[in-house]
C-alpha cells in the first residue's frame, strides 16, 4: 500500500528582549547559573508579573510576518503541571485567547510554492534548565533558572506537511523570517529555536488521520528529516505488520538515528488552565498593529524578488545572497561603491563565503568590508590588477585586514601592461619550449594556453592575459 | 456528581497524598461546591460575554529594561539543597 505522511511542527522561539517577559531579569543566553533571577521568576510568594512591551510587540511582528489575524482582545492563561524547570508549577501562557491565529508561510517544494497553515501563535514565558546528574548510585539534577521567564512564542503548524523534506524546509522558512524581523537569534544549539514535530501516517488519498506520535529533542535541521523519515518508516512497518501505533512522544538519538519512547504512561496532558489573575487582559488595538506593519522589515520573499528584478540576478543566486539579511546587506552595500550586481554577488558567493567558511565566522565579521572589497574589484576593472591576483590579494585582505591598494602596493602586484616586458618574457618561454611551440604549429590549440600559463607563471600572475594572448599569437606566427 | 477517582486524579495532578478519609471527606466537600455552581449554571447567561479578569484594568506594562538581579548565594540561601550556583532536585526522569 501507499502511505503519505502527514505532519505538523510546533516550534518555539525565543525573542531577543533585553530583559525577560514578566520581570526586568536580563533574559540574555549564556551567564553563570542562577544569576539572572529575582523574586518574581524564582516564584516567591507575594510577586507579580508585569508584561514586558516589547516582547508584545515582537511577537505580534512575528505574527504579521507569518500572515496571521491578530486577536485584539487576548489574555494569559496558567499552565499547570509539576516540573522543577519551573519554579512556579505554572507555565504563565495562552490557551483559548491565543496573540494570533490563521497565518501561513510559503515554502518551495520540487512541485512548486506550497503554502502552510499557520494555526496559532501565542506567547508565553520560558522554563528553566535542567542538567540530568548521575554519580555513582544517585542520580539527581542541577536546575538553573536564568532561562526561567525569558519571552517565548509557540508557533503551531495546521498538519500541512507532507515529507520530511517539507518540513526541513518550513522550519528553515521560519527561522529566516525571524532573522529579518530580528525578534529572535534562533540559535539551535542554544536551544533559541526548538523544533517538536507531530507525525501520523496514512494511506495516500486518505482523509482520515493516523495515530501520531510527537518527537522532541531534534537539535538541528538535518536531525528534525532524518528523525521524521526514521519515524514514517516506523509507522508504516508498525501498519504493515497489523499492529497499533502509540500515541506518545518520543525522542531521537542522534548518534544511532533512531527515535526511542520517552514516556511509557503518558499521564493525559491535564494541564488545568485557568485565566492567569496576576495579568489584566491583553488589548491590542488596531492602529498598533497598523504602525508595527508598517515598520515590518523587507521580508525574505520580497527582497529575493526584488534582487532578480532590480539587479537581474538568477534565482539560485538571490536565494543564496538573501539567505540571511546579514548577507543581503553585505551585497547591497557593496553594490554603492561598486554597482555590478553579477560581478559582485560572485564575488559574495564563492571568494567571500570560502573564506568565511574556513574561518568559521559570519559575514558581520568579516576583515573585509563591502566598501574595500568594491575597492578591490574596481583595482581588478581598471586593470591595475588581474583577475588571478585579485584571488590572492582578496585572501590577503581577508587575513589580514589590509586593503587591497596597500597590499598591491606592498606586493608590487600590479598588472604588468607594458607590451616590451611583456613580448621579452614571451620570448623567452617561446624559446624554452620548442617541443610545445612545434605542437602549437601542428595544430594543437591547447598547447596556447600551456605558453599562456607559462608567461603568467614566469610574471607571478602579474602579466595582463589579453596582451599575453596577443603577444604570443604574434611571435608564434612571426617564427 | 464526582466520583472518587476523580479525587485521586486531581489530587495527583496537585501532588496531595490523600488518606482514604482525606478522599471520602474531600470528594464530598468538592461535590457541594460543584453542585452550588450548577445552580449558577442555570441562569441565563447568552448574552454576557465571558469574564476574563475581575479587576478592571487591561495592558500594564514595563518598558524592556534591565534592572538588578538577585545575588546568586542569596538566591540558593532559600534552596533546600544546592551544588555549586545550582538548586539540586532529586531524580526526575
Ligand atoms: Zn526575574
């Protein structure tokens, strides 16, 4: 039989405010344990929580971002269950009156655009983090509260996706949408993006749902496919055989790639909301909502549009240079001080990110800025500079932080354009390899460009290659 | 009418350890509050949106601003146990 799958991702993230959501905690990743806490994220007895404005706000950008209708009149709701991530037992959240809902997002699928439910988006506070200690025969945890309260918004797909492929590439939509608002870092391994997937199968053409099973602790894009195709092809051998499917969540084991039971008795989720009576309710009218649109960054979407329109760009290339608005400013602000959009997006793609990449840093920290990367490709127009060198000198630039004129100057790189030095080192190589000169007379085309490489190596690349070119062709035939 | 497992259920949720006469005493009590709010379910209330807050106030903010933190020991002083800079629990998986 065939089977299609059929999956929905519930994915939260954490939104880059300088404090946290109900108190002026700092809500910053990395600090020593249980430093950024007080009295109200700790949960002590006579503390109120006051909503921070700004994560208000990012969250409804975020919302607006994702096509959702904002809910004017929302409110908070108490979570109720017994971890010790939280210090409250209540996770302070939204359940019937969720900030937005009715969205979607379009991602590309081999077949085309496809566009994706969004259900709900709602805010609430982060918990706590929990280190898992086992020494000896006791086995304890260690809980930091520094995360405790920092804002957080649950965005929840309608089951729209189809394959793992769909579901990477929803993921990855989301996470670049949130750059460009820059609500949020989305940092996986930092835990400021996490992914939980909802997975069922059914057979193809069905429109009844499967029972499905959640998988949670996917710590990267690549992980959250392969824990998905790990997971339908367990469900569909589970059908094959005649056997039920439990609902439960599991986990996935990197290492092994497989995904394993997390919870045998799944206590019914019973989480007791009420309306949180520390929170007066939510009003969001609409001239708010009007003025955060407007203030909406250009979207990942419009800007790759605009860059094959405005700079005639081939698709593949906007893709890669709006990959990120960091990237995509890079571009463009090369572009005002040397606008050749082709030449310049080359040279962002392949020079540029190879040295990024074997850096391992990002593009807001590259040693190269636009304005001398134009420097350098205008020396390179100019013809000051080859081609060739322009490569080593923008490596050199990168090392070392120097411009391309002084490097040129230091170096002594320039071009060589004199027709005399030339034609003498032409000479040269022309009389030290008779055996590829009579090759070329016999009608051996390639044997041109073994001389031409010649000239260039004897000249450190220095040799402009249209002269080289010409100057051979006309000592060659003068012979 | 409540049943008596769904004392215990509630009272698992709550993490109360009931004693048999704790349950019977409890599920009795609960059944005559439940009953009180079935009476005010009869009147007629299609008309009267829900009630999300009793105190007449909506959007009290704060600004986006960092302010002191606790000190870290005085922060663990309050914890029944601790190692290092973390509160320490017992086993919870
Ligand atoms: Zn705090």
């Amino acid at each position: 039989m065939k089977y299609e799958a059929v999956i929905g991702l519930e994915i939260h993230v954490e939104l880059k405010t300088e404090s946290k959501i109900f108190c002026s905690c700092r809500a910053a990743f990395g600090a020593e344990p249980n430093t950024h806490v007080c009295p109200v994220c700790l949960g002590l007895p006579g503390t109120l929580p006051v909503l921070n404005r700004r994560a208000v706000e990012y969250a409804i950008m975020a919302a607006l971002a994702l096509n959702c209708e904002i809910t004017p009149y929302c409110k908070f709701d108490r979570k109720n269950y017994f971890y010790p991530d939280l210090p409250k037992n209540y996770q302070i959240s939204q359940f019937d009156l969720p900030l937005a809902q009715n969205g979607y997002l379009e991602i590309d699928t081999p077949s085309g655009p496809k566009r994706v439910g969004i259900v709900r988006l709602h805010l609430e506070e982060d918990a706590g983090k929990l280190v898992h200690v086992q020494s000896g025969s006791s086995s304890y945890a260690l809980v930091d509260y520094n995360r405790a309260g920092v804002p957080l918004i649950e965005i929840v797909s309608a089951p729209d996706l189809r394959s793992p492929e769909e579901a990477r590439a929803y993921a990855e939509k989301l996470r670049q949408i949130m750059l460009y608002l820059g609500v949020s870092d989305c940092k996986m391994e930092e835990g400021s993006l996490r992914v939980d997937a909802n997975i069922s199968v059914r057979p193809a053409g069905s429109d009844v749902l499967g029972v499905k099973t959640e998988i949670k602790n996917v710590n990267s894009f690549r992980s959250l496919s392969r824990a998905l195709a790990y997971e339908i092809e367990r469900h569909v051998a589970c059908l094959e055989r005649g056997e039920k499917i439990v609902q439960e969540t599991r986990g996935w084991d990197e290492e092994r790639g497989v995904t394993f039971s997390m919870r045998s008795k799944e206590e019914a989720h019973d989480y007791r909301y009420f309306p949180e009576p520390d929170l007066p309710p939510l009003v969001i009218d609409a001239e708010w909502v009007e003025s955060l649109r407007k203030a909406l960054p250009e979207l990942p979407d419009a800007k790759r549009r605009r860059f094959i329109e405005e700079y005639g760009l081939p698709e593949n290339a906007a893709t890669v240079l709006t990959a990120t608005p960091e990237v995509a400013d890079y571009f463009e602000e090369t572009l005002k001080f040397y606008p050749q959009p082709r030449q310049v997006a080359n040279w962002v793609m392949v020079e540029l990110a190879r040295c990024l990449n074997a850096a391992g840093i990002s593009i807001t920290a590259s040693p190269v800025k636009p304005q001398a990367l134009a420097q350098l490709l205008k020396l390179m127009d100019a013809g000051i500079i080859s081609g060739k060198i322009a490569k080593d000198i923008f490596e050199e630039m990168f090392a070392t932080g120097k411009d391309a004129e002084s490097i040129v100057k230091e170096k002594g790189l320039t071009q060589i354009t004199d027709e005399e030095t030339i034609r003498q080192v032409v000479r040269e190589v022309i009389a030290a390899n008779p055996k590829v000169v009579a090759d070329y007379k016999g009608g051996k085309e390639k044997a041109l460009s073994f001389l031409v490489g010649q000239v260039m190596k004897a000249t450190r690349g220095r040799a402009n290659p249209g002269l080289v070119n010409q100057l051979l062709k006309e000592e060659l035939s003068r012979e | 009418m409540l049943s008596r497992s769904e004392v215990e259920h509630v009272a698992a949720l709550a993490r109360l350890e009931l004693s048999e006469e704790e349950k019977e005493l409890f599920a009795q009590q609960l059944r005559e509050i439940i009953e009180y709010v079935n009476i005010l379910q009869e009147l007629p209330t299609d008309d009267v949106p829900p009630l999300v807050h009793v105190v007449p106030l909506k959007n009290v903010w704060r600004e986006d601003e960092v302010e002191e933190h606790l000190e870290v020991e005085e922060v663990l002083s309050r914890a029944p146990d601790r190692e290092e800079r973390f509160f320490r629990v017992s086993r919870v998986v």
